[in-house]
C-alpha cells in the first residue's frame, strides 16, 4: 500500500506541475499590470522610454574643432592668402579623400550612400560573397570528434534452458567514439577524405571474449561528380556548394570585386570633377568680385564729380543727376556684398573649394587660385573621342563586367541542367583490439588496437554510383530562362549606355564652341563698353545727355566684364566636362589608379605555385580556358593618341590676359601638362 500511495502521489504532482504549466500558457501575467495602478514605479517608465546617445570615444577631427569664426563682410585684401594651384588641390583631396567627398555634401544626409576608399576592400573580403570567401570553399577541413557515454537498458527477454546462464536482466554498457577527419575539395568538384573511427565498448555481454574492447577502421574516400557539379568550369562559377539560381565562385566574386573598382573610379573622377567645378567657381567669384569693384569705384567717382558741381553750382550738378548717381553706387555696393558673402559669393565659393579638398572652413586665411584657366581653342578628334567615350569608359567597362557576370551565370545555370551522377570509391582498414596501445599477450593477434589496424589483416572497398535526378528538371530550366533574360536586360544597358553617351558627348562638344564663341564676344562687349562709358562721360560733362545714360553704361561695363569671366570659366569647364564624358578626365589631371601591390604571402604562394607549373617567367603566356579579362586596363591612359595621332589641337587665340583687360598675349597659358605634352606645345604643332 505504501508503494502505490508513493506511486499515487508522484502521479498527482506531475499532473498538478503539468497543469499549472498549461493554465500559465493560457493566461500570460500582466507584468505592467501594476504599472497602471501604481505610481511608486512611474520612474522607470520615464527611464525606460528615454532617447539615448551611444556610447563611444569622441572622434572628432582636431581641425574641426579648430575653425574659427567664418567669414563674413571682411575685406578680401587684409587677409592672408593661400596661392593654390589646379594640381595641388586636386592632390589635396585624394590624399585626404578616404571618404569620396562631394559639393552637394550628402554624407550628412544619406552617410550609407557616400564612396569611401574602402568600399573595394570591403567588397573582397565579405566573408559571404567576396573573394576569399569563394576560394575557402577549396580549403581542407579538418574535424575532430570524442564522445563518452553511459548506457544502462532493462532486457524484456524470458531466459530459457540451456541459455538461461547467459542471460542478464540488465544491459549495462561504457561506450567511447573518437572521430578524426581530413576532407578537400577540387577546382573539378572532387572531393577527397581521409578518416579514422575509433570505438571503445564495454559491456555485460556475457559472450564476449573480451570485457571491453577498440575497434574501428581508417578509411580513404573519394567522390567526383560526372554530370551535375563536375569539372572546372562549373566549380570557378558556382562554387562547389552551389545550388540552382545561386552562383559563388570564384570567378563571380572576382567580378564582383572588379565592379567594386569601376565603382571607386567613378567616385574618385566624380570628386576630380568636383574640384574643378569648385576651383574655377573661386576664380570666377575673384573677377566678379573685381568687376563689380571696378564698378563701384566708377560710380563712386562719377557720384563724388557730380557733388562737386552741384556745390559750385555748375550745369551737371542737378539734384536729380546727383541723387541718381549716388542710387547707381549704393547699387554697385549691394552688388559687391553679394558677391563677396552671398550664397554665390567669394566666401562661399572659397569654402565650397575648402570643403572638397579637406581643409577646415575656415582658418584665417584665403584659398586663392593662381593658375590661369584656357583662352586658346581646343579642337578634339571627334571620331578618337567617340571611340573611347563608348568603349573605355568606366561606366561602360562596369556595365561590360555585369555582362560577363551574366555570361558565366548562364554557363552555370546551363550545366546544371544535368541530373546528378557521382562516382565513388572507398578503401578501409579494420581493427579490433583488447588494447589500445601496447603488447600484454604476444601470441594473441587481437591483444592491440593500433597493431591489428596496421597489419592489414581486415581490408574492406566499396565502390559505385549515386544518381539522382530532379523529374522535368522544372527549375533548372527556370534558372536557364532567368540567366538569359538577365543577360538580354544587362546587353540592352550597355547599348542604351552607349547611345546616351555619344549624345551627352555630343552636347560637351557643342558646349566646348558655344562657350569659346560666347568668350569672344563677351570681350567685344568689354571693349564696346569701355569706349561707351569714355564717350557718354565727356557728353555728358558737356551737357549733352543726361545722367541715365551714364550710369547704365557703367552697369553694362561691370555686366560684360562679369559675364565674359563666366564664359571663360565656363569654356574651361566645358573641356573638363567633354574629358570627363570622353573618359580621358584621370589622364587630363595626371591620376592614375592601380590595385595595391601583393602582400608578402601572395608572393610566396605565387612563387610556390610557379616552381611546379611553367612557363613561370612571364605569367601572361599561360593558357587559360574561357578567358574572363581581356587583360590590364590603365584608367589613366583613356585618350592617350594612338598611331600618333593627336586627341585635341589647341588653336592659339589672339585674346586677353585674364587679370588685365588691355593687354593682348601671343598664345594661351597653359593651365597643366598631360600625356600629350603642354597645351603650347600642341598649338605649335603643324
């Protein structure tokens, strides 16, 4: 009775456990219920639901921290400046670069969006799809297993003479397996193993010769795939782990890597565009600030001379002249200040300039650029330039690498259109042993593990083949459909990439004349003003026109000279803008770009690698099947002449200095030296 009345009990807690887990499931407790009614803990909720700040080491940019007050209303000429030429700005920010600054500054906005150095770098060493990642998959591996474990099982069996002494009513048993295992995968998707099982048993087995024993086996394995998966072809595409609609080779990482570098090359030729345009936006905003000083010390004097008579009561001393004259310099005033601090001003194009080229906002000084920009015409080789626009741009060699990725994956989808085949063979080597190590009974050939292992006595093969095929191979064949249509979606963009860029070529080229011809005319307007403001100054300091005349033809003089620095800056921009759409922009600024240089480990493999396989001497001779890469591609060197033949002609235009208006020059400045030597030296050309 004591026994079922323990039983009876044990029952009714575990239904009683049982239960309360289920009525709890049932009816969750309100943890915030005494939150509504209570108020002792209305502080935490406060605490609880407060906006934070993370936790980390303040980074801030010492130079940052450093500005000074911006400026403002300062006279440009009490300042310190900083002479600063084309060249060394565009150095500046490369070198201080590492995120791909532009003059909109989105960084702040969209910070995830924004170029930085190390984009190429993150993109081969993704640990999921990147270079390393796709050739680990080729890595041996090697695993290692040891596991002890008890067993102690009742035996439901009615022993029976004259087995009766044999049994036993419990099955009581100290078990140990000890697994070792090397595997490595082939470029032809082979796979080799090699493994060591070992087993450590001891029973009550009252028949058993020896109470406890080892036993296992060391066994070699090799599968290689004859349809599905095999050869090298597929395991480079897809890798060896690869599955329909899925690609991770190492050619496809590759690729990915090399669109990463496409991608870095139009971040790097955006910010050279972006310096320029800043650059050239401050020489502008010098000489329409200058202009609009000259037009104010013009109005100035003009108000001053009028004043005058107007005491000693001469004729042009009339009010109406006189308050109409001091209206025309308040104007030019304004317009100075806007041009000096305004949002298109002097200040805000110089710190625009600083921005991009990884300077402080302000520091007290004053960026001011020194080289000249291009007064002689340049004439380009349109054919040459069309060539390279449509084939050697980055944009289209980026474009090129999608194609090739859609190539290889249409290659790969295709072969896996095959039903799996593998071939595999398997040799062992068996052994059991009273022992695991050592010799206690000589004459017994089972008295040491490792010794009957080793004697081969015990060999064991397997050899076959496993088949499986997928019944209509349904999405194979949506993975076939899927790569072609990728492959016709990225042939279409490079195509409408090609003819949007001979009309964006196109209009840089218009562009280039219309801006050269406006520059020609501008400085006819400067002439035909100047001689205006002389001639109506004299009439009217002779009475014979009135005082309006004046003052708009100093308004036109200040106007033409403003807007013939805006044609010349534009004219500049202008053949940056036609380098830039012909690819040639790296080159036209002296940039070149290349690939860090092998670490020490890639050269020991590369060296290692080159003792067994020849020819070693000059890697580029050795053959390789389904070649990916047309070879190296220098980015500076797009628009370099080919056959000798000249990219552009510089055409020598009799013009004007930039800084003064009345003195002509023989030829243009040039503003850099390229591949093809200083912009002088072609116009010397034939």
């Amino acid at each position: 009775m004591s026994r079922i009345s323990r039983n009876t009990i044990s029952g009714w807690i575990i239904r009683g456990c049982i239960g309360g887990v289920l009525l709890s499931g049932c009816h969750p407790v309100d943890r915030f219920h005494s939150w509504r009614d209570s108020k002792n803990v209305s502080y935490y909720q406060d605490f609880v639901t407060r906006i934070e700040e993370p936790s980390i080491e303040n980074c801030v940019d010492p130079q940052v921290s450093e500005t000074v007050n911006p400026l403002a209303v300062e006279n440009p000429a009490d300042l310190p400046t900083l002479e600063l030429r084309l060249q060394d700005a565009i150095s500046m920010a490369l070198q201080s670069s590492e995120v791909l600054r532009n003059i909109g500054g989105t960084v702040v906005s969209a910070p995830q969006g924004t170029p930085t150095q190390i984009d190429p770098a993150l993109t081969d060493l993704n640990p999921l799809g990147g270079t390393q990642a796709a050739l680990a998959a080729f890595d041996a591996v090697v695993t290692s297993q040891l596991f002890w474990q008890k067993n102690d099982r009742p035996v439901n069996v009615r022993p029976q003479p004259p087995f009766d002494q044999l049994f036993v009513p419990a099955s009581r048993q100290t078990a140990g397996t000890q697994i070792n295992q090397i595997q490595k995968r082939t470029a032809t998707g082979a796979t080799f193993a090699l493994r060591t099982n070992v087993f450590y048993d001891r029973n009550n087995n009252p028949t058993r010769k020896y109470r406890s024993d080892f036993s296992g086996f060391l066994e070699a394995e090799y599968r290689q795939p004859l349809l599905q998966g095999a050869g090298t072809t597929y395991n480079r595409i897809a890798g060896p782990n690869g599955v329909v609609g899925q690609y991770n080779g190492v050619l496809i990482a590759r690729i990915n890597t090399d669109i990463s570098l496409a991608d870095f090359e139009s971040g790097v030729i955006r910010l050279i565009n972006d310096v320029e345009t800043a650059y050239w936006e401050l020489y502008f905003a010098y000489r329409a600030l200058d202009a609009q000083i000259s037009g104010r010390e013009n109005a100035l004097k003009t108000w001053q001379r009028i004043r005058e008579l107007q005491k000693v009561g001469y004729r042009g001393g009339e009010a109406d002249a006189e308050a109409q004259s001091r209206s025309n310099y308040y104007l030019f005033a304004s317009q100075l200040n806007d041009a000096l601090s305004g949002p298109n001003g002097l200040y805000a194009a110089e710190q625009r300039l600083r921005y991009i080229i990884g300077y402080p906002a302000t520091d007290g000084r004053l960026v001011k650029p020194v080289d000249d920009p291009i007064q002689a015409e340049v004439i380009f080789d349109w054919q040459s330039s069309l060539a390279d626009a449509v084939n050697r741009r980055v944009e289209v060699r980026r474009q090129e690498w999608s194609i090739k990725r859609r190539e290889l994956e249409l290659i790969a989808a295709r072969l896996n259109k095959r039903p799996r085949l593998d071939a595999l063979t398997l040799y062992r080597y068996r052994g059991l042993g009273d022992h695991l190590l050592g010799t206690r009974k000589p004459n017994e050939s089972l008295d040491n593990f490792f010794t009957s292992l080793g004697s081969g006595d015990y060999q064991e093969w397997q050899g076959g083949l496993e088949w499986s095929y997928n019944v209509g191979l349904r999405q194979a064949s949506a993975a076939v459909r899927h790569a072609q249509l990728n492959l016709a979606r990225e042939m279409a963009l490079l195509k409408e990439q090609q003819l949007r860029i001979s009309h964006d070529l196109s209009n840089s080229a218009r562009q280039i004349a219309r801006s050269y011809e406006l520059m020609q005319i501008n400085y006819n307007r400067i002439e035909a003003d100047k001689l205006q403001v002389e001639v109506l100054r004299n009439r009217y300091e002779k009475g014979l026109i009135n005082i309006n005349f004046l003052l708009q033809a100093q308004q036109q003089l200040a106007n033409s000279t403003s807007a013939f620095f805006r044609s010349l800056v534009d004219y500049n921009l202008a053949i940056r803008d036609f380098h830039r759409e012909k690819g040639s922009l790296l080159m036209y600024n002296q940039v070149n770009l290349s690939e860090e240089p092998l670490n020490g480990s890639m050269l020991t493999g590369a060296y290692q690698r080159g003792r067994y396989f020849t020819p070693r001497d000059n890697p580029e001779q050795v053959v390789v099947r389904n070649r990916i890469s047309a070879g190296a591609f220098d980015p500076s060197a797009v628009g370099s002449p080919v056959s000798g033949a000249p990219m552009e002609t510089v055409v020598p235009m009799e013009t004007i200095a930039p800084m003064e208006l009345s003195t002509p020059i023989e030829t243009a400045v040039p503003a850099r030296k390229d591949a093809l030597g200083t912009l002088e030296e072609l116009g010397n050309q034939p």
